[in-house]
C-alpha cells in the first residue's frame, strides 16, 4: 500500500489519519517464520506510532505474542499469522487510551491447513474522548478442518465521551471448524468500585484493581508475565 | 460515636429515611429492627455514602466528625465498617490483595506506614483463623462463588482486619446457617465487643441477637425509629410481629 488509507478501507475505519499522515509511508512488517516442531513468544510495548508483525508458523510451530499498546497520541499493533497444519498461536494484547489517543490493534490469524488452533485475547481501556479499537480476522481455508479459533473482545469505558470499537470478524471455508467468539463492551462495576471504597479504597486506586482484573486475562501464561502487568499497571495509572 | 439527628434521606427523589434520631456510645451495641421497606438498608447505605442515597435533611457526626462531609472511603479510614447485606463480587482481585490494599489505604490516610506482606499475612490468618475460614478462600477472588454463607464469614474476616470503631452489620445473618451464624456471632463479639468500640446491627430477626446481645433495640417503621428499648423488645416484636409492637 502505497498512498494513505482513507476511512472506506476497512482496515483503517478507526484510525487517526491526521497522525498517520506523519507517519506514512509505514515500514513493512517485521516478518518471523517459525520452523516445523519450533515455538516462539515476543512481548511488544508499543508506546505510539504503527508497529506490524506478520508471522508464519510451519507444520506444528507454536508462537504467542503478548502485546501492549498505549499511546501517546496514535497507537496501532498489526498482527498477521498464518498457521500451516497441527499449529498453535495464541495473541494476548492489552490496549489503554486516555484523553483524546487512538488506540488499535488489527489482528488477521489464517488457518492455511488442518487441526491448527488459535487463540485472542484483547481488552481495551478508553477514558476521556480516546477510542480504543479492535479488529480480529480469523480466515479458514477450504480444507483446513479441524481448525480451532477463538476470539474474545472486551472493552471497558472509563467516561461516556470514550469510544470502543470491537470487530470480530470470521471467514470461513472449512466445514470442520470450531471458531469462538465473542466481544462485549461495558463499564466498571459501580457496586464494586462502592465496595473498594467502602473497606478504605481511593476511587482511583480501586478503578486500577479493577481495570488490572479486566486486562490481566490477555497476559496470562505470557513469558514476561510479571514485566507486562507491571507495565500495564504503570499505564493504567497514568490513564487515571 | 455516632450521632443522626433528624436524617432524611431519599433515594431516586423517594423519601426514605423521614427524621431518625439515634446515638450511638463506644461500647454499646444496638440493633435496628423493622419492617421491609422501613429504611433499614438505607440507613446503613446513607452512612455509609453509598452514590444515589441522597441526605436532605439533618446530620450525622462521627467521632466529632461530620460523616457527611467525608467521602466513602475516608468514612471507612475514620473507623466506619459497613457490613453489606449483599456483599459484592469483585473478579481477578483476591481477599487478600483486596484486604492489603484496603488496610494500607486507611494506614496511609493516617499516616502510618504500610505494614509489610509477612504482617499483613500473619494479621489475616489470625481474623481468618477467629471466622474459620480457610485461607485457600482469602487467595480467591473477592467473594466470587462463595456461598451466602461464606461471603458473611468474608465480611467478619475483612472487619477483622480492618479493625474499626463502629460497625454497621446489615442483615449479616441473612443466608447463613445455624452454625454459620454461631460463628459470625461470635465474631462480632470477639472482634467488636470492646469499650472503644461500637455495633449497629440491621436484622429482621432475633436469632442473631440469641448471639450478640444488643444493649438497645429500636423499631425503625417508615423512616424513623417508633420504639426504642432493651433487648427485650425484640423477644417482644418476635411474640407479637412489627404490627403488634408499632401499632
């Protein structure tokens, strides 16, 4: 892609052009094969700007990628991952926007052949007039039976004036498949954040527990566990 | 303690609590008892400061200081436990994460340093230990899948630890078994039963009282206390109904 997306490009819909302009033309995505029977795990923090990473496992690779994406003022996490026979890859992404940011993360898995199982897991957090969004693509080729994709979305508001978009989008040409997914956007719980605070919680130190419940699940069984919570806990406190 | 000098208060522009009066001294225990629909709840929710129980009229002071003038969880650091009828599911956060955090807000609004994870730790099988209460359930999320009856013994265990002055027990025997209620029972006494400390317990029943004997029972009927005596009015009210006792 050579010239700046407009907004018909559905890839792009959610995008801030404006910082985009700034950065275009992109640079390509860092391409990582994984070998027949190999495994891999990468964590990104992506701190602002448009990071991609096109990914392809071989005959029984497994790879997991933990990412974290907040921004300074435009944020975007491309994944692509294409899974040949028996592969495994699991996505486990976090994203936090506050005060006018835009935050995207746009994940497209292929299932090229049989029995390959994938798993997402992203959860935003908007505040303020952010907007978080995500778009998670699961293509299953004609023949690839045996195919198991999951994809589960959530997304919580901080302020009415936030925004979250959350596309889970399945294509699918296989008949054996079993493809999950689901995506809910809400709010915090306010009986719960009454409860923080009526055992001595501030309000702001209980909306960080809360919030670090809600993105904890996408990090689990991550290689840097402990380094991702702890960054995701510093970024949610700034969000506060 | 605590003194409510002609409450009102409102929820969604309904007038609930219409004028109540009540004193509470340290080392006294009390028990509010009433009717459905009579502003038990809203009483323990009002001093508390839950959000949309709105004050219209009158004051309540607290250890010399305005309650209502002190957010929610600055009531709880002034010492103010409010036990909930319903207590709350809070998933991914841990008993004792929630405990630690909860304990070291109220050390710091103090200013007292934070106790240590060995302390806290051995603070919280000690309340744990009082309540029976294993502590594999203090690792596991905040009231999430325990019964009626654990989350009432959780409550005990987190006033326990959290120590205060005057609390307000809302229907803390609703749910719970016989031998459940023994126990709560006496963990209020064991904990709460102390010259500088304080009860206001909320309960339809006598059957908790069997366990911690009130000083004072009052009759709260339409927003405001109608009687008030000695523990023998709720044997009373338990022979005769609310109709009986409030006609």
């Amino acid at each position: 892609m050579s010239n700046l997306p407009t907004r018909k490009a559905e890839d792009w819909r959610y995008a801030d052009l404006a910082a985009l302009e700034k950065l275009w033309p992109l640079p390509d995505a860092e391409s990582i094969t994984v070998a027949a029977g190999d495994s891999f795990a990468c964590a990104i923090i992506n701190k602002g700007g448009v990071t991609r990473l096109s990914l392809t496992l071989e005959a029984g690779a497994r790879a997991a990628v933990h990412v974290l994406n907040s921004a300074d003022a435009y944020a975007r996490i491309e994944i692509e991952a294409t899974l040949h026979e028996g592969a495994d890859f699991t996505l486990g992404g976090v994203q936090l926007a506050g005060g006018a940011q835009t935050a995207e993360i746009v994940a497209t898995v292929r299932h090229m052949e049989p029995n390959a199982n994938s798993r997402q897991i992203l959860r935003s957090v908007a505040a303020g007039t952010a907007t978080a969004s995500v778009l998670g693509k699961v293509y299953v080729a004609k023949g690839a039976d045996g195919t198991d994709g999951q994809q589960s979305m959530r997304a919580m508001l901080l302020d009415r004036s936030a925004t979250a978009n959350a596309r889970p989008e399945l294509e699918i040409h296989a008949d054996d498949v079993k493809c999950a997914h689901g995506c809910a956007i809400g709010e915090l719980d306010a009986n719960g954040l009454f409860y923080m605070a009526a055992r001595g919680i501030e309000p702001a130190r209980a909306k960080a527990l809360m919030l670090q419940a809600f993105v904890a699940e996408a990090f689990d069984g991550a290689e840097d566990e402990d380094h991702l919570h702890a960054a995701a806990q510093a970024a949610l406190e700034a969000l506060l | 303690m605590l003194t409510i000098e002609n409450l009102h208060a409102s929820v969604a522009d309904k007038p609930i609590l219409k004028g109540l009066n009540l004193s509470i001294n340290a080392g006294e225990i009390h028990a509010i008892m009433g009717p459905n629909g009579a502003g038990k709840s809203t009483t323990g929710y009002v001093l508390g400061g839950r959000p949309g129980y709105e004050v219209t009229q009158g004051s309540a002071t607290f250890g010399g200081q305005d309650l209502f003038e002190l957010e929610p969880h600055e009531r709880a650091a002034a010492g103010l436990f409010l036990g909930f009828q319903y207590p709350v599911e809070i998933p991914g956060v841990s008993n004792l994460q929630f405990l630690r955090e909860a304990l070291n807000s109220q050390r710091k609004f103090h200013d007292l340093p934070p106790l240590s994870g060995g302390e806290f730790l051995k603070l919280a099988k000690e309340k744990a230990a009082l309540l029976k209460m294993d502590m594999e359930m203090m690792k596991r999320p905040v009231n999430v899948g325990f019964s009626g009856g654990e989350k009432k013994r959780a409550e005990m265990v987190q006033m326990g630890i959290l120590n205060p002055k005057l609390a307000i027990l809302d229907e803390t025997d609703s749910g719970l078994d016989i031998d459940a209620l023994r126990i709560c029972g006496e963990g209020i006494n064991a904990i709460m039963r102390k010259p500088d400390k304080a009860v206001l317990l909320i309960t339809h029943y006598q059957r908790l009282l069997d366990y911690v004997k009130p000083d004072f029972v009052h009759v709260l009927a339409d927003g405001r206390i109608v009687k008030s005596g000695g523990p023998e009015l709720a044997l009373e009210l338990e022979e005769a109904g609310y109709e009986g006792v409030v006609a």
